[in-house]
C-alpha cells in the first residue's frame, strides 16, 4: 500500500450558507491517479481547489475539518500557502497558457521566484518539456506564442508548466474536456506516464477516462463523498446503491 499523502477527515466546506462538501474523510495514495467522479454541481471541483486553497479566493467561504496534504494541515493558521502552492500543482479544464512565448511560460515562475541563470533556466525547460513528450516538437520553436500552439500542446505546456516546479502533487480538474479524442489519449497517456513521479488527482466527467487512467475513483454526490474504493471495484461491484445508478448510466 502506497502511503497516505492527501487525507481529509470529516471535511466540510461552505460557500457562504451553502454547504458544499459534507464530512469527507478519505486518504489518497502517494504516485496513483485518484479520479473524482459525479454529477455537475456534486463538489468535485470545490474538493481539488481545496487541496492548494485556491478556494481562499472565494470571498465568504469556510472550510471545517482537517485537510491533510504529506501530513500537515492545510487549515493550520500557521501553514505556509505559497509553500502548499510549490508542492501542489494544478491544470484545468481549459489549457490556460500565459500569453507568452514557450520558453516565457516555463520560466515565468522560475524568474519570479529568483532562478536566472541560463543554463538553469534551459535545464528547467528541457526537462519539464521532456516530462511531457514535447522536446522533440518544441525544442526549436521555444519563441513560438504559446497561445498559437494546438489545444494539445497546451494543455502539455500548462502540465509541463506545472510541474516544472517540481510538486508533489498534480491536481486536474477536467484537464481533456477541451481536447478531441486525439488529443485527450495523448494527455490519457502522460498522465500514466507522471504518475510515477507524482500523486495525481483529476476530475472527470468521462466514467471511461476514469476506468482508463485511474487507481482509485471517488462518486461524489450533491457534496458528500458516497463511496471510495479502487477503480475496478467502483465501475464492476459499487456497494452503494447511488454509485450504482451513476455508473450504469440511470442519471447524472
Ligand atoms: N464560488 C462559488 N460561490 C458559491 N457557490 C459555488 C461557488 N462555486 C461552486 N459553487 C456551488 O457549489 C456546488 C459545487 O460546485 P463545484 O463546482 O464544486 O461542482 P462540480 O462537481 O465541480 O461540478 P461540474 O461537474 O459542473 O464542474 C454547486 O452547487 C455550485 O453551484
Ligand atoms: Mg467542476
């Protein structure tokens, strides 16, 4: 058993009066790729924007409960954010490059955060583009505009980008729903590739991209975490009635 690096107990999440996410208490393993399934609106996204308190953006808003990510709470008032930032990284549903060129997108954060040598900042670049199988494709076009890149590609540089910072963690939330079938294999198959490397977590709406990629799949529903099990024993032998009902199609 691969050890617990995300886990959260009795977890409740409210946006102003609206209880989003009901005591959750799960644990995410260490180098798997965990999907988060359910219906629109269920707290799927609410969940993973939790897990780098992108959700502190969300002005009246609370968390309850104890989210633990490689051991330390991460409502602990004296938890360090830009730090969780550094180890939990994250790509979303539409590839959101920064209007830049290539190389300006890998190394934006790496300037800010104060790395300006050369050859430091080409070796961030080629292994992060490495990382996502686009140093072929990318290593003579590096001053191309982001931006004119294919969806694809994108979406690869905003993962390259991501993880460029070297995080412990990759949260994805419906990171192919802009992509074509071409272009969603493509990311299928990084993603198994990067789990070696890191804890992944991804949103989806596809139950098929969760069978295909996925260790471990949690059904969410209307806030609560209904069930978490292993993929295989979510899609063949749900224990739960509603996980049944989703799964086999009856709604969502
Ligand atoms: N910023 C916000 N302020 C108030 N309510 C919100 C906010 N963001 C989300 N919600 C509400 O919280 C609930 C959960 O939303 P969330 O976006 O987490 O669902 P989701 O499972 O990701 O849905 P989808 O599959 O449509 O992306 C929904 O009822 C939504 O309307
Ligand atoms: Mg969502």
């Amino acid at each position: 058993m691969n050890k617990t690096v995300i886990e959260a107990k009795n977890l409740d999440f409210y946006y102003g009066n609206f209880h989003a996410l009901k005591k959750i208490n799960v644990s995410f393993s260490e180098k798997c790729v965990t999907a988060l399934i359910g219906p629109s609106g269920c707290g799927k996204s609410t969940f993973v924007r939790l897990m780098n308190r992108m959700s502190d953006m969300v002005e009246g808003s609370r968390a309850e409960g104890v989210l633990q990510i490689m051991g330390r709470n991460i409502f602990d008032p004296m938890f360090d954010v830009s730090e969780l930032r550094r180890e939990v990284g994250m790509v979303f549903q539409h590839p959101n490059p920064f209007p830049m060129s290539v190389y300006d997108n890998l190394v934006f954060g790496h300037i800010i955060a104060g790395t300006t040598g050369k050859s430091e900042l080409e070796k961030i670049i080629e292994e992060s583009l490495i990382a996502v199988d686009l140093w072929s494709e990318l290593k003579d076009a590096l001053q191309t505009p982001a931006t004119s890149l294919s969806a694809d590609f994108q979406q690869r540089l905003c993962i390259a980008r991501a993880i460029s910072i070297k995080p412990e963690i990759l949260l994805m939330d419906e990171p192919c729903s802009s992509l074509d079938p071409i272009a969603t294999q493509k990311v299928e198959e990084l993603i198994t590739t990067l789990k070696k490397n890191y804890t992944i977590v991804i949103v989806t709406h596809s139950m098929q991209q969760a069978a295909r990629i996925s260790d471990f799949t949690g059904y969410m529903y209307i806030g609560e975490l209904i069930e978490f099990d292993r993929t295989e024993v979510i899609f063949r032998n749900p224990t739960d009635q509603r996980t049944e009902d989703y799964i086999s199609g009856k709604f969502g």
